[in-house]
C-alpha cells in the first residue's frame, strides 16, 4: 500500500518533467534571425578606445557579435536577437565610416551619455557579462575621445558672435506677435511660454559646440518637490533649448544664436504608442519642425529608451 503512494507521485513528476522537457526542445526551433552582414567600415578609434567598445558594445552594436553558449538557447536566446536587431538599427559599428563626420560624434556623445547615464550596457547583459562593465577610468577615457573629435571652442570666435548678432537684430526688427504657432507632424504644437518655466537642469554638447538648458512647467516643478518623478505625471512638459556656446576674449561663456527647442511631453494615454511621452523639435530662429514623416518620433523613443528605469528622462534635476 505504501509503496503504490510512493510510485504515483513519482510518475507524476517524470510525465511533468519530460512535458517541459519536450516543450524545452520544441522552443528551441523559435529562432529570431541574428544576420552576420561583413563589416563594412569598422570604427577606427586609438587601441584603448577600440578595447573597450569591443568588450562593452560590439556584441550588440556591430556585425561581430559573439554569442556565447548559454546566448543561444531559447528564451534567452529571443531576448539576445532582440538586443542585438535593435541594437544594430540604433548604432553599427560596423558601418561607421558610412556616416557623416557629424553624425560620428553625435552618436558617439549620444552613447557616451547613455552610459554615463547608467543606461548602458543594459543591465541584464552585463549581469552574465561582467566584462563588459564600464568602469570610472573607461568612462574618461571614452570622453576624452569624444572630446577630441570636436572643434574646440574658440575663444572670440566672430562666427558665433556675428551670428548671434544677427539674429538679435532679426528679432528686435520683427513683430512682437506671434502669428500662427508652427506644429509638428505629430500633432505637438510649439508652447512660447516655456520661455516663463523655471530652470531644471542643463547640459552641455561638447561634440557641436552647443549649451543646453532644460525649463520644466508648472506640473514638472510641483512633482520635482513633491519627490514624483519616476514616473512623471501626466501634464508634465519639458523644453530643452540649444543655443551656440560662445566663449569672449575673456574667457566668459554664453550663449550664441538660438539652435533649437525640444519639447516632451507626458501623456501616457494619448502618447501610448511612443513610450507616454509627445516629442517635438522646432529648429533655427525660424522654429522649423523637425522631421520628414510622423515616424521621426522613433528616433526619440529609440534615443531614449535605455532610461526607461527613469521614465525615458536623460537629465535628473538639480537639487536645491
């Protein structure tokens, strides 16, 4: 009798496992395809540079990604193809030199950042990679580089300071009012009043020569007190403006001519379909709206997607 109770439950369990067994096997045939395209114009970058995008990124952003044993089994295999496809659309490597001199440093500032940020490597990878931890010393050096290939900033530069000259001509001979506001194709329409917003944060563009502030609206303040940022609440509204760095004879910096203004805007129910947030560019003194097709938005989302643990905001504010 005892033994009959003992054998039952046994058999259970051995038709249980070799189910999961079977169906372990069965998913390993759901393979997203991971293309190994030839590299086509590698990123040339001094030794130390290259060691460290190698070990920290080439896995996911270029076509020499190495898949250890455990990458290739499914479902952690599923979540590798995923890294590794949206990885390659943001940054390839392996196609750098098919990229314009500014786009070179933009992405490359972009991805500093993101690591600087905490954003990259992704976590999890980095949980089963421990190699490619960026640390402290990696980090200074990445920036120094970045820095390098950027035109310094000149001290007196009459480039700058004409244009800026200029366009504060242009603005004080034009009329006050402001006629229609220009909208995005989104559907996000320019907000002047961002002008009258308090001062979040600000950061600094070293790679164009640009200087940022980040203005918050009335709902980001309050939640900036009220310690509500992660996430934002809805009716939260971001202004990054650009502006020219400009630095005197005297070594004083400035802002320039206006560059542009970004704007992000939280809605997580009529912004659902691009990560709860709107996002909007309006460039040049003459507020043109960024992008060709209402898909220019991915291209923020993308950007900003590694800091989905902070609700996709890059610049924490500044403590007062």
């Amino acid at each position: 009798m005892n033994a009959q109770h003992i054998q039952k439950p046994n058999r259970k369990i051995l038709i249980v496992a070799g189910i999961l067994f079977i169906g372990f096997l069965a998913i390993q045939c759901i393979r997203p395809e991971i293309t190994r395209p030839p590299v086509k114009g590698d990123i040339e970058a001094p030794a130390q540079v290259k060691s460290i995008l190698v070990r920290a990124c080439y896995d996911c952003h270029s076509n020499q990604t190495n898949l250890r044993w455990y990458g290739q089994i499914s479902p952690v295999y599923w979540r590798v193809a995923n890294h590794v496809n949206s990885g390659r659309k943001h940054l390839n490597f392996s196609n750098w030199k098919n990229l314009a001199p500014a786009d070179q440093k933009g992405i490359l500032w972009e991805a500093v950042n993101q690591i600087a940020a905490g954003a990259m490597p992704i976590k999890d990878y980095e949980l089963v990679h421990p190699s490619a931890a960026i640390s402290k010393n990696d980090l200074d050096v990445l920036k120094k580089y970045v820095a390098s290939m950027s035109s310094a900033t000149k001290p007196g530069d009459t480039i700058k300071i004409n244009a800026a000259n200029k366009q504060y001509e242009h603005w004080q001979k034009a009329q006050t009012t402001i006629g229609k506001l220009p909208t995005a194709l989104n559907g996000v329409t320019y907000i002047p009043d961002y002008k009258n917003w308090e001062t979040i944060s600000s950061t600094e563009r070293f790679d164009n020569g640009t200087m940022r502030v980040i203005f918050g609206n009335p709902v980001a303040i309050k939640a900036i007190h009220d310690h509500h940022i992660n996430p934002w609440p809805n009716g939260t509204i971001f202004a990054k403006v650009a502006w020219d760095q400009v630095e005197d004879k005297d070594s004083n910096v400035h802002a320039g001519a206006f560059k542009q203004v970004e704007y992000m805007i939280k809605d997580d129910k009529k912004y659902a379909a691009t990560a709860g947030w709107g996002w909007a560019r309006f460039k040049t003194d003459k507020l043109v709206p960024y992008g060709k097709t209402v898909m220019f938005t991915t291209e923020c989302v993308s950007c900003h997607k590694p800091l989905s643990n902070t609700d996709f905001v890059f610049t924490s504010p500044i403590e007062h």
